[in-house]
C-alpha cells in the first residue's frame, strides 16, 4: 500500500523543485548574457511566491559576482561583462518597483557620473552596470555633470555612495572640484567618494581627498561593498 | 646647444619645421603614435628605452615632443642631462601654442575631436601595436559584423553602441592648421570625416611658437618643465600639470 504522506510530499515538493530550476536558469542566463531569458524568468517568478529580493541576492548578485571573477580571471572580456550586466539590468528593471512596494532596501544608493568637460562613458557605465549588479541602487548621472548638479542630487536622493569618472587628464581637476563642491555645500561626511578613469591612480585619489579608487570596475564593487560595510 | 628629441610622430612635420628654423643642432627620434593606445606602462617602458639611449652626456638637454599622453609619460626620468618636458596635457597644447588656449577652446567646445596633419598621416597603428592596443584586447575594436557573429544581433547592436565608438558623445572635428601644411588636403579629409559623420566642422589657426621655443632652449617655467638629472615626471593635478621629483620611480 502507498504511503499517503510521502504521496503529498512528493506531490507538493514538485512545483518547488521546478522552480528552483527555473531559477538556477536565472543565475544561468546573466552569466551568458541571456536578457531575454533573464527577464522572462524573473517575470515568471514575481507572478508567483517567489521573494524578489532573494532573486536580487541569491541568483542575480551571484551570477554578476561568478562573471567578474571570470573578467578578473581573463576568463572573459568587456564584452561578456556588459552583456551580463546588462541581462541583470534588465532583470533588475522588473525587480525594483516590488522591492519599493515592500520597503526593501539594496546595499545602498549610488550616483555614478563622468565629471565636467569629459565626455566620456564607455568606462562609467560600465561600473554603473556591475554596481547595479553588485547590489546597489545606480543613478547614472551621464557625462559632462556639473559639480553643483551632484551636490543636488546627493541631497535629494539620499545618497551613500558617489563615484566620479575621467577618461582625460585634462578633466582630472574637475574631480577635484567636484570633491570641493561636496565639501562646500556641507554634505561631505554623507557620502563616500570613489574616483576611477584610465588617467586615474590612487595616489590622485588621495591626492584631492577621494575616499576609495579602483583600476577595474570590477574593483570598484568591491571597493563600493567596503564602503557600505556589506 | 646640441638637443637630443624624442617625439611622437604626431608632431613630425611642426617638428621638422622648428628644427630648420632652431639655431640649436637636433638630433630626432620619432615615436609611434599608436603608442597611446597600449597600456600606460607599457608606453612609459618604450619612451623610457629610447629616453635612455639618449640619456647621453654628448647632448645639453633631452626634449620631450610629448604631452602627459594619460600618463604615458609619468615616471620617464633622466639620469645623466637635463630634461625639457612641455606642460601639456596632450599634443594639443603644442599645436594651439599654449596649455591656456587649449584649455579655453577645451571649455568652450566639449565633444570635440581634433585633427592636424600628424593625426591624419599616422591614423593606423602597425599590427604590433594594434595587438597591443586596450581597444583591441578589450573587444572595442570588433566590427558590427564579428559583434553578430559572436554574440547574436540583438547583443551586438548594444555592445556596438556601448563599446565600439568612444566618440558616440562626440559632435565635431576641429582642423588644426599650422601653416606649414603643403595643401589643403588635411583640411579635406576632415572636412570628409566630419560630413560622414554628421558632426559640425571647425578650421582654427595652430601655432608652431611653443614648438619652436623648445626647440629654441627658450624654456620658461610656465611652459616647460625642466627636470635636472637624477629626477622623473609627476603628474600633478594643477594648472602646471607636471612637476618633478628626484628618483627614477617610486
């Protein structure tokens, strides 16, 4: 004679076990690079039970954190890196507003900007994706960002973290300026400043008071979790 | 004075002109442009090798046909003569004639690529330094089509747009013409350039004066950086844009 109990748990472990592969296939998806695999599936899983911020950190971060040990690794390139980042990002987009409605917070709220004169983006939003992928909350500024435009930005939007970019030597000061605007408007000991751009090394960072630089934008998650305490 | 210059090909024909004109006796090298596009280390190690093939008592000073080139010159040091670098950020300053015009026309023109004779004559790297090149290991070389190949054509079109054209923010060529051109060829093909692009076009007078006080010896401070021997180049986040320091590195 058949067990009745095993009967009901085989019968209702079924659709969990499934889901946890649909959700492996999530995790599976960022790290290809899959953007519509990676939003179907989380589509999917909102419509169920599934806990959205567990989908943010047990598949997504994860997927994103396993890509940039490969980059790191010369596993893979930029161009892995950003099609990863951007499955997530596209994921992310689905995930936010239920994260929102149920008051749940990410690591923390980052503005990413290249700073004034420089127009360069390649770099910035490349760190804008993996941050966004490492669990914080981006708010890409864009290019060209006046230093009074920052300031605005860390008052109303609450921000933790500021990350400024230059791809010239010739914009490098305007990291500094941008440091001295903060600084001015009295906001300074609210966040933590990250530098980064090809020109940039550590000892500018320290140099005009930045508080962290990365090499990578790897890196520079890293070094933004630090800054967080995460 | 007998001079020893190391330049960047970027520079030949203003260089060629100023040395005629020198009353001073110059011995030149030049160096690959393509040099910009490797690794910053990397373009150090190489001007540092020819710096010291040249580092040699037979010569008054050593000039520097460079700009800080995103660092690709910090660190280069001289042991035995002195050493004359420009403050400037890049060629630019050279070919507008003072790091203050630069900056100016900087300010008032973002997303601004320049043109002049040495960029167009020298546009294509050769295949070692190409390979070596960050845009080339770091896939920003790929064409749309290796993108669809690799990555399907959805993908390719994002990474395309995200990767491939660091000039996507950019909006006009700016025709550097220095007065020693032969014809208006360099104007044409810029002119070319940016209609395919569909970007704004600008003709500016250069000035070869900064050049020719190099290689005059005229070297004020607030336009040369004159390193004694037994020191290397800082960069330096101020309106001088370069100091010096002693020691060959950190």
């Amino acid at each position: 004679m058949q067990n009745p109990d095993k009967f009901t748990k085989e019968k209702n472990l079924t659709p969990i076990i499934l889901a946890m592969k649909d959700l492996k296939e999530l995790y599976e998806a960022v790290i290809t690079g899959d953007a519509v695999t990676a939003r179907s599936i989380t589509e999917e899983a909102l419509s169920g039970e599934t806990d959205p911020l567990s989908l943010v950190s047990e598949h997504l971060t994860p997927a994103m954190d396993e890509i940039g040990r490969r980059f790191e690794a010369s596993e893979c390139f930029v161009p892995e890196l950003l099609l990863s980042a951007r499955a997530m990002k596209g994921a992310m987009e689905l995930i936010q507003p239920r994260l929102l409605e149920s008051g749940v917070e990410l690591l923390g709220r980052v503005i990413v900007a290249t700073v004034k004169g420089d127009l360069h983006d390649i770099g910035k939003n490349l760190v804008a994706a993996v941050l966004e992928g490492g669990g914080f909350e981006v708010i890409d500024m864009g290019v060209n960002v006046e230093p009074e435009k920052i300031v605005e930005t860390i008052k109303e939007k609450d921000v933790q973290i500021v990350v400024l970019s230059a791809l010239l030597t010739t914009t490098m000061p305007a990291m500094k300026t941008s440091i001295e605007a903060i600084e001015a408007a009295g906001v300074r000991d609210k966040v933590t400043i990250l530098v980064g751009g090809a020109p940039v090394t550590q000892r500018f960072a320290d140099e005009i008071g930045a508080d962290g630089y990365s090499d990578s934008a790897v890196g520079a998650v890293a070094v933004a979790r630090k800054a967080v305490g995460a | 004075m007998r001079l020893k210059l190391i330049s960047c090909e970027v520079f030949s024909r203003e260089m060629e002109t100023a040395i005629d004109r020198s009353p001073n006796e110059v011995d030149v090298d030049y160096l690959p442009k393509g040099l910009h596009e490797i690794p910053c280390s990397q373009m150090q190690d190489r001007i540092q090798e020819v710096v010291d093939q040249g580092d040699d008592s037979k010569y008054d000073a050593l000039l520097l046909g460079y700009g800080l080139c995103s660092n690709g010159l910090a660190g280069i040091h001289t042991r035995n003569i002195p050493m004359v670098m420009p403050r400037a950020h890049d060629c630019i300053t050279l070919l507008l004639g003072s790091k203050e015009r630069y900056l100016d026309y900087f300010n008032e023109h973002p997303g601004v690529y320049f043109k002049s004779s040495g960029w167009i004559e020298n546009e294509s790297s050769s295949d070692e330094l190409s390979q070596l090149s960050i845009a080339q290991t770091s896939g920003m070389n790929s064409s749309y089509n290796e993108l669809v190949d690799k990555y399907g054509e959805d993908n390719a079109k994002f990474l395309y747009r995200e990767l491939c054209d660091f000039t996507h923010n950019y909006g006009q060529f700016t025709y550097i013409e220095m007065g020693i051109e032969p014809d208006d060829r360099f104007e044409k093909h810029t002119r070319e350039k940016a209609s395919e692009r569909g970007w704004k076009f600008e003709k500016v007078k250069g000035d070869l004066s900064m050049i020719q006080r190099m290689l005059n010896g005229i070297w004020d401070d607030s336009e040369f950086l004159v390193l004694p021997p037994g020191s290397r180049i800082e960069p330096k986040c101020d309106a001088g844009i370069i100091t010096s320091t002693e020691g060959e590195s950190q």
